[in-house]
C-alpha cells in the first residue's frame, strides 16, 4: 500500500472523529438548546421544574376557517334568520346585512392582512404533524361556530393555530377555543360587525384587535402565567392591575422614561364591578393595538403588546418589527402612576383636552379632527367612572349626508381645503373658517394626502396640482380657492404619518430572527377553501383583490378551553402603498403623482413570494444545510477548534512518517 493511501485512509478516519466530536458537543446541531429554569404556575408543584428551551421556534402560522361567511351563517338581506351565538334565531335588521363583496373582501383581504400583522411578530414551536382542534366545551361561544369534522379527525396541515371567522352582527370578539398541552391557544374565533368607519386601514387593524385576543392576550391567561399585579397609585386612594412580567416591564419603563414604572395598567369593565378588562388602559396607551377604545384608536402593534406574547413561555417576539407610538412616549411617571386629574391636561397637551366642544383640531395619532370630547372615561377598580377627556373624532349627518371628520374615510360633502382619502392625514394649521356646507366652524387642521417614499413626507391638498416634499419642523402655505388668505401648514413627523400603511399593514421593513435567512419570504398567511363562496364582484379599482387567493393563512396535544354606510366600505376603500420592507421602487416618480393614485393602489395586503412545498404554502423555512453555529463574538465553539487542530496535527505528523 502507498504512502498516499495510508495517509489518505488516516484522514479520513480523523475526519470521521472529528464530526462525532463537533455533533455530539453540539457545535453542528440544527438549533442551539440550553436548560432552563421554570417558575411553577399556579396550582404546579413548588419543587424545581427544568426544561429544554430551543431557538427552533419559527413565525407562527394561522389558518382562517371561513364556514360562517357562507350564506345563511351571516345577514344577507333585512328579514332573514340566522342563528346567534346563544343558538336562538333571530330577525336580521335594516342596518346590519353584509353584501357578498363585503364578505369577499373580508375573506380575500382584511383578515389576511390582519393575520400577517401577527405572523410577522409572533414564533411559536412549530407543530409538526397535521394539527387536530380538540372538541370545544359545551358552554363555549366556540361551540356555535362551525367546524369541519375533518379538522376534528384529520386535522389540519401547517397550522399551528386555527381561527374561525363569523360576522354575526352582534358583538366583535376574540377568543381562546382551545389549547394544547403547554397552554398555548390552538384554536380561536373571532367576529366582526359592520361599522360606520369606510377605511381599510380601521377594519384591519380591528380584525388584528380581536385576533389578538384569541391568540391569548387575556386578562385569565395573564393569570395563568403569573404576569398580573395589583398596585395602588401613588396617590393611595385607588388600585390598579398592572401587567408586570419582565419584557413589559422593561418595554413599559423604556416606553414612558419611566424607571420605577412597575408595570403595564389594564382597564376594568365598565358592566361589572372589579372586572379586569383583557385591554390597555386607555388613559395610559390609546393608540396601542390592545388599547380599549379602538374607536379612536391608530392601533399600532407596539413593544408594549409584543412584550406581553413574549412573556407568555410559548411565544417569542420577532423584535424589530414592534411599531412605534406616539402617545406616552417619554411622558414620565406621572401618567402611569396617577389616575387622571387636571393637571394632566396642562402636563399632556397634546394627549387631553379641557375646552368641551371648541374649535377642531388633529387628533394627537392625525387620523382626522375632532374637539374635546368629555364622553370617554375608563372604570376604576371600585365602579367608579374616571374621565379623560380627548380629541374624538366626529360622525354625523347632516342635510340626510354623512359627516366624518376622519381623514381617510370618505363624507359625502366637501370640507374645503382638506382631501379625503384612504392615505390622508390631518396636518396641523393656523387657525381658519370651516366651510358653510360642512358646518365645522373653526379649525385648526386640515386632511392631505401623504406619501412616505424614500423615507420623506410628501402632501397633496384639494385643488393642489403636484405632490410638494413636506420636511419635519417646517411649514407650508396653502391658499384654496375661495380663501382670501393663505393657510401655514405645519409639516407631520415622519414617525407619526408613516408607521401604518393606508390598507392597514405595517411600513416596517420585515426583519428575521437569528437562524433566518434574510429573504422577501413572509410567514405563511393564507385562508380556507369552503364550500360556498360569496359572489366576487371586481372593478377597475380592486381588480387585484383576488389576486391573492394563492397566499393561504395558515398556520397544535391539545385541549378545549352599525349602520348601512358601511355597506360601501369594503368595496370603496383601496389601500395605497405595501407593507415596505424597502423602499418602493416607485418612489422616484412619486413627486409628479396625480391627484387619482390612491384610487388605483392595489388594496390587497402586501405578499412575497416564499419558499413554496409541494402543497404550495409558502412559508419562512430555516436553511436545510448544515452550518456551524457561532459563539456570541462569532467565533467556532472552543471544543471544535481544538478538534480541528488535533486533526492538522495528526495530518502533519503522517505525512512526516517515511515508509
């Protein structure tokens, strides 16, 4: 035998050992893994509990069930029957019917969208095998939803969770219907009803709302997991319940520049005494996702809410993706730890206000003008109502049109100089007169367009010609027709106009754990077959609408746990730009943009193209290759370089050996 041969024969057992070292130590294991140290539950054994913690978690995938968007599972038409959530027939009521492109939007765009808000933030431990929904208890709302038999004996492929959707118009809500073996919800339903708000960008990110909640953000849930205190205020007089697990209270004190903030405050139930609501207080987080007045609400899916699903031991937060907000931001301790009293308007005028009625200004979120507004107050831990008031947004009729000071919805009569549309905002102004028609007297904002390409502010005004860029702590004058003196208009913050897309997504740009590979590809967001469809109704403006069908929401032990405006909502509402996870290539010509863009904007939510398996769901995949993981300062395992070194070494030593 040669020399060559023996040598080669030698390396290549070294070879061998080499890699049953370096794997059995772990350095060439798919995921890192690392024992941890459980806190017993509630109710669980005091005695030390150790787990294996993985860093296999991938974005967690929900599949959306539609078989109560069927027709007779939903109103259709004044003086059909349909059964309500308590199993009863009633009478469906001028006022309350859903046309079939409502539905069809519902089912091809808003909970799809709402869906991917989560799947982008949320990474769960993946179910493997087909994920089959236990059978719900009696006494559920879940049991009145219906579930195909066959998500009860086959189950259902690459979902880690599955959400049945109605729209009984009773109630929206969101529930748990089951959990598996470790706590986390499994199953949840959620329903919707017809609002009197037209924006897209409201009806996906109120669907967002109440999935939240049947993904477990619940006031019991916290409970569970040990993450509720109750604290007095500063004051002594009140009590509060705060949220106060670790990552909320850190994002909490980080949010408010607040260092002794001992946790987040949740609201209490204005029909029961004592009743801890599953919401934000809104005095303290208005403009959150999970904050109790949706109404006026921007709904931003903050730290504050995606610290919570972290806490929860079945979660992990994509962080990065958490949008910024506005209200609160750096307001100190005060308003944390002290129930609502006047000074607060003095210290937070931006925030409330003190002149009932009053001339118009933009809301803090400039989502629209509204004056001051004394009906919005929270409940205190004894029943008693505590007000706080705000800038509330306005919806009236006037003269049989209606009036909507919301800047991306759509009044039927003109408010000069403002232009209404799905991405306007309301821009601060020097004081003027309403017009006569619109009858909103004296104002201090006005709706205009914005577009947020290439991170810069651009606005378009009724009557104006071109898009004009529109700095930060600048202004601009504006002379509409019929004015005899020009308006200032103060230019938005970037960070206040900019963070939510006008068809509801988020402009943050998509970004991936550790483990990921950074790709377009997005977690996996697509919807049920079902067997009755609504009729699809396309116009040369949402003709892209159906163009997403593709892109399914899908996402396991287990265990059970209002008027007829809107019926054009759906159907007139176009979003404008994606979710950007750069900057639009668009964006260059955007400057000469016509007045019709928002018009023609595709009002799908945004979707990449993906890893794509054999039964075409797209979803974000770890790479399959083996790689080598590395130390915190990004060099090989101590172990493996010495493996590595003793393998040079011995080749080394044979080819010195003569024959």
């Amino acid at each position: 035998m040669t020399r060559q041969m023996h040598v080669s024969l030698f390396l290549l057992l070294l070879l061998f050992l080499f890699v049953q070292l370096c794997s059995t130590s772990g350095i060439l294991a798919e995921s890192l893994t690392g024992v941890v140290l459980q806190v017993p539950r509630n109710g669980d054994d005091a005695s030390q509990a150790y787990t294996v913690a993985t860093e296999n978690r991938k974005f967690i995938r929900i599949h959306a069930s539609y078989e109560d968007l069927t027709k007779g599972k939903y109103c259709s038409k004044v003086g059909e029957m349909i059964q309500n959530f308590q199993g009863e027939d009633v009478k469906c009521e001028d006022g309350n019917t859903f046309t079939d492109e409502m539905i069809s939007k519902y089912i091809n765009t808003i909970i799809p969208a709402a869906i991917k808000l989560h799947a982008d933030r949320l990474l769960v431990d993946p179910v493997s095998s087909p994920l089959v929904v236990p059978a719900f208890k009696e006494d559920s709302v879940c049991k009145n939803f219906t579930v195909p038999e066959s998500h009860h004996k086959e189950g259902v492929r690459d979902a880690d969770m599955v959400l049945y959707v109605a729209a009984r118009n009773l109630k929206e809500f969101g529930v748990i219907c089951a959990k598996n073996d470790d706590g986390r919800p499994i199953a949840g339903a959620i329903n919707f009803c017809l609002y009197t708000r037209r924006s897209q960008q409201f009806f996906v990110r109120s669907a967002a709302h109440e999935i939240a909640h049947a993904l477990g953000f619940d006031y019991d849930v916290f409970v569970n997991n040990n993450m509720v205190a109750e604290s007095a205020f500063a004051d002594g007089k009140k009590k509060r319940m705060l949220v106060v697990s670790k990552q909320t209270k850190e994002k909490v004190q980080k949010h408010y520049g607040c260092d002794t903030a001992q946790g987040m405050e949740l609201e209490y139930e204005k029909w029961e005494k004592g009743k801890v609501s599953s919401h934000w207080n809104y005095r303290v987080a208005k403009d959150d996702l999970m904050s109790s007045s949706i109404a006026e609400s921007a709904m931003y899916y903050s730290a504050l809410t995606m610290a919570v699903f972290d806490d929860l031991p079945y979660y992990s937060a994509n962080w990065g993706m958490e949008e910024s907000m506005i209200w609160g931001n750096n307001s100190g301790c005060d308003l944390l730890e002290n129930n609502f009293n006047d000074t607060f308007v003095d210290e937070y005028p931006n925030m409330f206000c003190k002149l009932l009625g009053g001339p118009y200004f933009c809301t803090n979120n400039q989502l629209g003008f509204g004056n001051c507004d004394y009906q919005f107050h929270y409940y205190d831990s004894d029943g008693e109502v505590n007000f706080a008031p705000i800038l509330s947004i306005h919806m009236y009729t006037l003269h049989n049109f209606r009036i909507s000071t919301m800047c991306n919805d759509q009044p039927r009569v003109k408010v000069t100089p403002s232009i209404f549309a799905n991405d306007s905002v309301c821009l601060n102004t020097q004081h003027y007169k309403g017009t006569i028609e619109s009858n909103l007297g004296n104002m201090y904002g006005i709706c205009a367009r914005v577009s947020c390409d290439e991170g810069k502010v651009r606005v378009i005004y009724d009557e104006s010609e071109d898009w004009q860029e529109c700095p930060e702590n600048t202004s601009m004058d504006v002379q509409p027709s019929g004015f005899s003196t020009t308006i200032s208009v103060q230019c938005p913050k970037y960070s206040g106009v900019c963070i939510i897309a006008p068809n509801g997504s988020s402009r943050r740009p998509m970004v991936y754990p550790p483990g990921y590979e950074e790709t377009t590809t997005a977690p996996n967001t697509g919807e049920e077959k079902f067997s009755e469809k609504p009729n699809e109704t396309v116009d040369a403006e949402s003709e892209s609408t159906n163009s997403n069908s593709g892109s399914r929401p899908s996402q396991g032990g287990q265990g059970a746990d209002n008027t007829t405006s809107a019926e054009k909502a759906l159907s007139e509402d176009v979003g404008a730009s994606s979710s950007s996870s750069s900057s639009s290539s668009s964006s260059s010509s955007s400057s000469s943009r016509s007045r019709r863009n928002s018009e023609t904007d595709a009002d799908v939510p945004p979707t990449t193209e993906g890893n794509t398996n054999k039964d075409n769901h797209t979803s974000l995949q770890v790479p399959g290759e083996l790689s080598i993981h590395v130390g915190m300062d990004g060099t090989p395992a101590a172990a493996c370089v010495l493996h590595a070194l003793f393998l040079l070494m011995a080749a080394a030593a044979a080819l010195a050996v003569p024959l």
